[in-house]
C-alpha cells in the first residue's frame, strides 16, 4: 500500500491544490508585499503624507503580481509584462493627471511586482534580492540622502489683476503666499481675462515634508475655479 501523500489534490478542469505551487505562491508574495511596502509606506508616504496613492500602489503592486504570477505559466511572460505596462501608463485620473513623482512610483511598483512574479529558474534568488534591495537603495538615496525636492505647481484663477503687473511682482507673491499658505518660488502669469478682472496664475513652490500637508488643504480652494 503506497503510504506517500499526494502533493495535490485533483478537481474537474484544474487541480483543487497543488503544494509546490502554492507554497511558491505564498512566498513569493510575501516578499513582494514587503518590499512594495518598503517603498511605498517606510519611503514615499513619510514625505508626501498621500494616502490616496498609498492605497493605489499597495493594490496596484498586489494585482500586477497576482496577474502575472498567474499566468505566467500561460507562456505570456514577456508579452503580458510589456502589455501590462503598456496599460499602466497612460493611466490618468479625471481630475487631475498624475504628477510625474506618482507615475514614477506606480512604475516602480508595477515593476516590481512584474520582476517577483514572473522570475524563472534561470533567475537565482540571490539575484531576485539583489534587484529588489538595488531599488529600494536607490530610492532611499534619492528620497533621504540627497533630499531631493520636487518642485510642484499650481494653477490659480486669480482675480485682483492690478497686481500681475511686473512693477507689482513682490506684493502678487506677498498676496499669493499669505492665501495659500506656500512658500512660492516663482510665478508665471497666464490667460488674462479682463471681462471678469481676472487672470490664470501658475505658482511653483517645493513641496517638501513641512508643506506638504498644507498643499494638500489647500488644493481645492485653489482648484476650485478652475471650471
């Protein structure tokens, strides 16, 4: 009597469980989840405070891995990872694109999740590890060491223009900082519409880590007459 438990468990039209390819699912997942939350929570939610796109990314990176990781076997391994970027990056949202730092993350997660699933055995786990630290390392670099600051703009519909003249630039800056709260590096002036006095301004400011949360109260005061 052959005493050996069978490694699956057999249903119609697939197998109900397969240990091997379970385990390597269960494995392989857990360190993609901890290395997108690596990156997304431990790196680029410290600094921009952004929960919407914490929970986008965390989503995103679990889909693509799952999608990829399942079909993988299906032989589309390099069409579906081109196809499954392809997708990704025209993404825009309604009402405002996605600035470039986001799409960079998105990029990077979806990445990520690609390379974690669909590694092969001709990829050795040594080497799986080294792409995944080289990321976060870089990133980590880039985010804390060298404090790279991004710098963000806003568009504004503002309406007392006697002060977009060039003569007038300091009190148009005074006037902007104090209604928005930002340290405002520079302006750019835009449409000017003299039938309703008003005009469509550009402000640039960096929106490091002690603004950041300001930004964001401020954008729909801002935006809102946009329309």
């Amino acid at each position: 009597m052959d005493t050996k438990v069978s490694e699956s468990i057999k249903f119609p039209g697939l197998q109900l469980f397969d240990s091997k390819g379970f385990y390597e699912l269960l494995i392989r997942f857990s360190f993609n989840l901890l290395i997108i939350f690596i990156i997304v929570r431990l790196l680029y939610y410290p600094i921009t405070k952004r929960k919407d796109y914490l929970f986008t990314y965390l989503l995103i990176s679990t889909i693509s891995f799952l999608l990829c990781f399942m079909l993988g076997n299906v032989k589309l391994q390099l069409g579906f990872a081109l196809g499954l970027f392809a997708v990704f990056g025209i993404i825009r949202y309604r009402t405002n694109p996605m600035p470039i730092k986001e799409m960079t993350y998105l990029f990077v997660v979806i990445g990520i999740s690609v390379v974690n699933a669909l590694a092969n055995q001709k990829v050795s786990y040594a080497e799986l590890v080294f792409t995944n630290v080289v990321v976060i390392l870089l990133i980590y670099t880039l985010e804390k060491v060298y404090l790279l600051r991004h710098e963000s703009c806003k568009i504004i519909n503002y309406e007392n223009i006697d002060l977009i003249k060039p003569e007038k630039y300091d009190e148009l800056k005074a006037d902007l900082e104090k209604r928005t709260g930002l340290k405002i590096n520079r302006i750019e002036i835009g449409k000017i519409d003299f039938l309703r006095d008003s005009a469509r301004i550009s402000i640039y400011y960096y929106s490091d880590k002690n603004r950041i949360n300001l930004a964001d109260e401020n954008e729909n005061y801002i935006d809102n007459d946009e329309d």
